[in-house]
C-alpha cells in the first residue's frame, strides 16, 4: 500500500477586533494556502451560515473536487483507450441537507460534463468512462452517497 500525504494551510482572517465575541462578531473570512502552490484560495462561509458571497465556501470547494477528481480520471480513461478529447465542461450541481441540530450533510451530487471527442464512433465508449472515472475518483469513493452522471458528448 502506498500512502499520499497532503497539507494545506487555512489562515483566519475574520478578526473584525472582537473576536468570537458572539456568532455576529466576526466574519468567516480565510485564505487557503499551500506551500509551492501559486497564489491563495480566498475562501469564507455560505452566505447561509454569514459568510462573503463574494469568496469560495467548503461546499463549492468540495463540489469542485468531486467534479476535478472526476474530470482527471475520466481524462486518464479516455487517453488510455484511444478516446481523443477536445473540450471539457462540468456544471455540477449538489445538495447540502441541514439537520434539525445544525449538522449537515451532501446527500446529492450530479456531474453534467459536456465532452467534445474527435470520432462519433467512440460516444457511447466514452461515455461509459464515466462509471468507471467514478470508481477511480478517490474523493468519490470517500462520499457516503451516489454521484450521479448526466454525460452530454458530441463530436468535435
């Protein structure tokens, strides 16, 4: 077995001079940085939960794991059998269940990738890469419920 290690660095910037006072004393604010990677991930809450709508939240950042995770592997698949693509698009949609308690949970992901490939004969091979993408996305296989696929695949 081989193991991966990762590490990230989220720095609060929220402090508005009381700190945790109370929930409304401070905003959500943070950077995401990551040691040789260019540039920050401005990241803060769902407006939801009083966050700056204007930045990244947790669940737009793990919608677009799934989906990029997704993406690579299906990439991978298709090069690996011959499958030439051109164009890419997701528009992945989720659902985040908030329970009575205050915990939540996604109970729902689907991915919409729109692929362009160079021969019409290899659509339906194409798109049966998704199933197996979906088995070979380590994010996915760490999610406690189905991610559903929409493929849409033209040719070039």
């Amino acid at each position: 077995m081989k193991n991966h290690h990762y590490k990230i660095k989220i720095e609060w910037t929220g402090n508005e001079g009381k700190g945790t006072l109370n929930y409304k004393s401070f905003n959500r604010n943070h950077k995401i940085i990551a040691d040789g990677k260019y540039g920050e991930i401005n990241g803060s809450s769902d407006p939801s939960f009083l966050g700056d709508k204007t930045r990244y939240n947790p669940e737009d950042l793990f919608l677009s794991s799934l989906s990029s995770c997704h993406m690579l592997w299906y990439l991978h698949l298709c090069s690996v059998n011959k499958i030439i693509v051109t164009e890419y698009l997701d528009n992945a949609t989720g659902i985040m269940e908030e329970i009575d308690n205050g915990n939540s949970k996604f109970t729902e992901v689907t991915l919409n990738p729109k692929v362009k490939i160079t021969d019409g004969s290899m659509i339906e091979k194409a798109n049966e890469l998704h199933e197996e993408a979906n088995k070979m996305c380590f994010i996915a296989n760490s999610c406690n419920f189905k991610i559903r696929h929409n493929p849409n695949t033209t040719v070039e």
